[in-house]
C-alpha cells in the first residue's frame, strides 16, 4: 500500500503502477515511493539492475520475462544496468539445484557473455542501457577481497535458503564454492551502487543479500522486484537450456512457431500472461472466447504469431503459421524437433510419456495408448507394457505434439 504520509502526484502513482504490474513481490514498497519522488525532485534516474550469468549461449524467453519489464523502465527514463556475471559464471548459480551445478571455463563463458549483448539488446535499447561485467570488481577484489567478503555471512544465514536446506537435510553434496554465489550477487548491487535489482522469484534469497550488504556498506537498500518463473514447453519446470524445455529468441521462425504450438492449451494461458504484450482486458476476452466454443488451438495461432514477430517479423510469423498449417495437413514429422535426454534405458512407454512432458500424469498416458493416439518413429503404440531400449526415438501424442526422446 502507498504512504499516506507522503503526497504522491498522479505520474508517480502511473509510474508506481507500471513498475509494480506483473511482478510477484515489491520489496519494499515504502522505500520505493522514496526513490521515485528523490528521482521526480532531482530529476536523476534510478539504477536498475539485472544480472544474467552466460551459463549458456541462448537467452530464451524465460529471460524475456524481466528483460520486457527493464524495457518498461527504460521506457519511463531509468537507468538500465546489464549485468553479465562473467565471473560468478564460474561458480554457477545454485538457485533452485538439487546437485552442484559444473563449473564452466572462462573461454565458454566468454564465447556465451558475447551472445548475451547482442540478444538483450532485441529488446532493450542499446543507447540506454549500460552493460557490465561483475568480473570487474571481482578481480580487483583477489583473494584476500573475497575472504574478507565471505566474513559478512554466516553458515547460518547461508542455510536458511530452502534449496541449500534440503540438500543438507538429504545429505547431498554442497561444494564450498556455492555458498560464495549469494554473497557475490548480493555484492554487485554494492559495486554498481544499485536503486533496484529485478529478478525471478527463484533468485529472492540473493536479492535480499545484496540489500544486506548495501546496508553494511552504508548504501541506500536496493528495492526488489520478482517476476514470476516462466514454465518450460514441457510444462513441468521453468524454462531452463539444461532441461531442454526451452525458445530461444535466436531460434528461426518455423522451430520458434512449431514449439508454441505443441504446449498445452492450459500452459498457453500462463505465456499469454507472461510474454504476451496484450492487455489483461484482452486476454481475458480470449479466454472468454473459448468458454464460448473457439477451438484452444487458433487462440495459440495467435499467441505464436505475436512471439514469433517480435523476435523475427511479421512477414516471417504468417509464413511459419503456413509452413506449420502444411506441415501437419500432410501429416509429415517437423526436421527441429525438441530433444530431451530421459537417461537409462530400458524403460516404460508410459515413463517417458509422462518424463518428457508429452503428458501430465501416468493416467493420461494410459488414456491416450488406449485411444491409439501415440506413435514411436511413425508407428502406432498399442501396448502399455512397451519397453524401449538404448537409441534416438521420435514420439507422437495426436497430431501435433512431437518429440525426440534419447535413452542412454
């Protein structure tokens, strides 16, 4: 809630509306409203912070979630940090991890951080926005810098993140290093002296590290904003390279258009909410559409079609839409299929069904068998008891959901 205490003129309450609509959380908003009405009186932009470790080449469309709200806030006249964690790359992020994520040379990371700029800048504009490199301060720090830093946390503190909580409780490994991410992520808000720090809402505990250590540097405390975790095309986990559930914005058109439609009609509405410039009001009439009878399919035509023009063309959009429309008309498999890895083989037909996404529960891989709707390399599955063994293999579900599953 806004502070009556304060007179906050209607453009703030238009900014403050803008900065807070779609995010999950605002902390804190009190001291938000202060910066907004220092910056109104001194006419100085707040700087807003992103951090992106180049982990991998690709920034996909889960990175699109904050990267459109920066572009907001460009668009209001704020300072717009990228940050490129060329550094804690090296580390890894452990947000999220049930294991140890593998470290990555500093020729990998450097090949990835070079792609990351030319990608942001699809939708930030290059004019405005300042990029960095957290290897800056990091290797000036040394040695000596980071033990020092290490000092400003404890064990204690470190543990109270629920992913490091568990995988102590379940004895799994954490290596030294991991601890180190939070404190270096909290530390660049320090180093660039950061208004705001936007990320998902996975990265909470590391956005409230660097208000901590703003604090102990006697700098004013970043305001955090969360935004909500894009879901993979699987369904089942946010989008992620790793998991191979994901878009790249650099992906060609065709693949782009081909993968939007095989979500689910029930997923369409949560990237609607997410990555779709239309108004709630408009949205909500198109879900209202489909109450009334239109089929959940043209609705996702739609949903393509802007994604796919955003990131390639108009002209580009409506000749995947007919590429793919041609595609299924001759029942023919798509050459860009995703691939997921589903680990040891032998395994069941209803596993890898339910494993890869295809489906959401063991019962409706069953249902779908029993209704002939599932193909292996183009032949019809009649069997619930199928066991595949090593290999590559090409799995249908109806006529336009399509995978590449490899057993190992």
């Amino acid at each position: 809630m806004l502070n009556k205490e304060y007179y906050i003129s209607p453009d703030i309450r238009s900014e403050f509306s803008i900065i807070k609509k779609g995010c999950s959380e605002l902390l804190v908003e009190e001291e938000l409203i202060k910066k907004l009405l220092k910056n109104k009186k001194n006419g100085c932009p707040l700087r807003i912070k992103l951090g992106l470790d180049p982990t991998a080449p690709d920034i996909h469309l889960g990175h699109t979630v904050v990267l459109n709200k920066l572009k907001q806030l460009q668009d209001l006249g704020h300072k717009i940090i990228f940050l490129i964690g060329d550094f804690t790359a090296m580390i890894g992020d452990p947000s999220g991890r049930k294991a140890t994520r593998p470290s990555l040379d500093s020729e990998q990371v450097e090949y990835n951080a070079k792609t990351y700029c030319s990608q942001a800048y699809k939708i930030l504009n290059p004019d405005l926005t300042e990029i960095r490199y957290n290897s800056e301060w990091f290797d000036k720090l040394g040695s000596r810098g980071i033990v020092k830093l290490s000092a400003s946390c404890t064990l204690a503190r470190i543990l109270e993140r629920d992913d490091f909580t568990k995988r102590f409780k379940a004895r799994e490994p954490i290596s030294i290093h991991e601890f180190l991410y939070p404190i270096m992520q909290g530390y660049d808000s320090v180093a660039l002296k950061s208004d705001i720090e936007i990320g998902g809402t996975d990265q909470k505990f590391n956005l409230l590290m660097g208000r901590e250590l703003q604090r102990e540097n006697d700098q004013e405390q970043q305001s955090i904003l969360t935004m909500p975790l894009l879901v993979g095309i699987d369904g089942v986990e946010k989008m992620s390279k790793s998991k191979g559930n994901y878009i790249g914005i650099e992906e060609s058109s065709d693949s782009m258009f081909g993968k939007l439609m095989s979500i689910s009609d029930n997923l369409m509405w949560h990237y609607f909410d997410l990555l779709s410039f239309q108004s709630s009001i408009e949205i909500d009439k198109l879900k209202k559409s489909v109450e009334e009878g239109m089929n959940p399919r043209d609705i996702k035509v739609i949903l393509a079609k802007e994604i796919v023009t955003r990131f390639h063309s108009d002209k580009e959009a409506e000749q995947s839409l007919l590429n793919f429309e041609n595609l299924f008309r001759k029942g023919e498999t798509p050459n860009d299929l995703l691939e997921i890895n589903l680990g040891c083989a032998p395994m069941n037909i209803i596993r890898i069904l339910r494993d890869s996404g295809l489906v959401s529960s063991t019962s409706e891989a069953q249902r779908m068998i029993e209704q002939r709707g599932v193909k292996v390399n183009g032949n019809r599955i009649e069997s619930k008891s199928l066991q595949l063994s090593t290999g590559e293999y090409t799995i249908q579900i109806g006529k336009r959901k399509f995978i590449k599953v490899v057993l190992t």
